[in-house]
C-alpha cells in the first residue's frame, strides 16, 4: 500500500482536486514543503496535461512564498520517487551553512548548522502555513 495515499504526509497546509500541499516533519529543515499528487500515479506523465500544469503551477507557486519567507541562498526542486512511487515534488529551502549544503539533503551532512541560524529559520517558517495556504488560495480559487 502507497504510502502517500494513506497518509498525510505532513501538516496539511491546502489541498484541491488534484494535489495537497504540506510541510513534512524535517527538524533539520524548517523551509521545506511537498506537493504530493492526489491520484496515485508513478510519473508526471501518467497525469493528464491538465492536472500536470495544474500541479506545476502550485509548485511555482509554493517556490515563490518560500523564497519570500524563508529568503534561502537557494531552493532545491525534487521530484524523485525512488522509494515511493507517487508523484510528489520536493521544495527546499537551502542555506549556504544548512548541515548538507551544497549537496542533497538526503546525503551524509557536511556540517553542523548553528543553533542562532537554526532558531532564525524556525522562526521564520512559523508563517510559512498560513502565507501558503493564502497564496494558494488566491491562485487556484474556484471560479
């Protein structure tokens, strides 16, 4: 059984038709938000055309208030799948001293983030939810 659809994936920030937006539990990275794929498919492009923009464009969306929260050196887009198979994107917020910068998250940590640098982000990314949700909620309002 999938993972993703039978469970959250996170705290629950918004959701539509096609896809829900949360923010996994990553201690390490505070800035760090999943659009996960409603239908259980493996490839972007099992999705129809349709449903493909549409979850692209909550990603850029995504990307854009993280950015302007968070202010990160850079943000990381991911879309792998290897170890569960449903379409799902990873965005990041990465820092210059974050614990893997420049590499993946996901690889052995090059360094100790500080705790002020730490406490900065985590306090930034207490508006993370609510700034999501209401740009979400103006880009793909019902019409």
């Amino acid at each position: 059984m999938c993972v993703l659809c039978c469970e959250i994936g996170g705290e629950l920030v918004w959701q539509d038709q096609h896809c829900r937006v949360v923010l996994p539990a990553e201690a390490d990275y505070p800035g760090f938000v999943r659009v996960i794929a409603k239908q259980h498919v493996g490839e972007m492009t099992d999705l129809t055309l349709a449903v493909r923009d549409h979850i692209m464009a909550v990603v850029w969306t995504c990307e854009s208030v993280l950015r302007e929260i968070m202010e990160p050196t850079k943000v990381n887009l991911a879309a792998l799948g290897n170890v569960v198979p449903h379409v799902h994107w990873h965005i990041i917020a990465r820092f210059s001293d974050d614990r893997h910068f420049p590499n993946p998250i996901w690889g052995e940590p090059k360094r100790q983030t500080s705790s002020t640098d730490h406490i900065r982000r985590q306090t930034r990314s207490v508006s993370l939810p609510a700034s999501l949700a209401l740009a979400l909620t103006q880009a793909f309002a019902v019409q």
